[in-house]
C-alpha cells in the first residue's frame, strides 16, 4: 500500500500529515517541531505533482505532494486509471486541504510570496499546529486505526 497525503503545495499539511504516519512528530508536537520537519514549508510551485517519499511505515512507501487544484480530482484520476489498466488500487490518497485554516494561509502567502521566510514559517506553523488533531485523525483513518 502506497499512502498519498496531499494538499494544495505539498509543504505544509501533507508533510506534517507524513510525519505523524510515520510518527516522526506525535499529534502533541508544539510549533518548534513542527518547524524542525525537513520537508516543512521547502517544496515550491516546481515541485507540484512530484510526490516525495517521507519514508516507510511497516514496509509501505508514506509520501506526500503537492497538487495544486487538482487535489479533488486526484484520487478520481488514480481510481480510473487503475481500473483502466486493470490493477487493483494499492494506495490509499489522503486530502489534507480540509484542515487548512487562515493562518496557514497567511504563512503560506506571506513565506512564499513576500519573501518574509521566517515570520512565514511560523505563522504556518502556528496554523498547522492548531489543526494538528484534525491532520492525525486523517492519518488513524489512512492507516485503519
């Protein structure tokens, strides 16, 4: 099973969402460690599409990416080619743009647009972290626990 958390740019909820599957951070994690995720807020605009493997959970690739507005279609895309081509689906795709908030948002927009790098980051941070609990609870619901 090839697990696919995704969201709009690949660097804030998918890759938190990676990291607590992989329980690299615990859904207690403050902002700190959160900020101190490797992937956290680098993906870019180039990098959409491109999953990045975060690493393996009991021998299943966990990887997360960045779809832009394709995220809703995603799984409908994987779905129907898979049936096309007649291989039963082996991935579970996991849609973390539903925990978004506006302060990630915001941290996202100023970060990547501003250039304001660090008051960004943080912001971010601070969003992602106050919808931690949400972004676990996709992940218990991807792993069946």
């Amino acid at each position: 099973m090839i697990y696919f958390y995704h969201c709009y740019r690949g660097a804030h909820l998918s890759c938190v969402a990676a990291a607590l599957h992989l329980k690299r951070i615990q859904p207690s994690a403050g902002v700190k460690e959160i900020l101190s995720l490797e992937y956290f807020d680098v993906l870019q605009n180039r990098d959409m599409g491109v999953p990045v493997l975060a690493g393996y959970s009991q021998g299943n690739p966990v990887c997360f990416v960045g779809l832009g507005s394709g995220s809703k279609i995603f799984a409908r895309f994987a779905d129907s080619l898979t049936t096309k081509m007649q291989v039963p689906p082996q991935y579970k795709s996991v849609d973390c743009l539903e925990c978004i908030n506006l302060l990630t948002r915001i941290g996202g927009f100023i970060s990547r647009f501003k250039g304001l790098k660090q008051i960004g980051r943080y912001l971010a941070a601070r969003g992602v972290h106050k919808n931690l609990d949400k972004i676990f609870a996709l992940v218990l619901q991807a792993r069946g626990s």
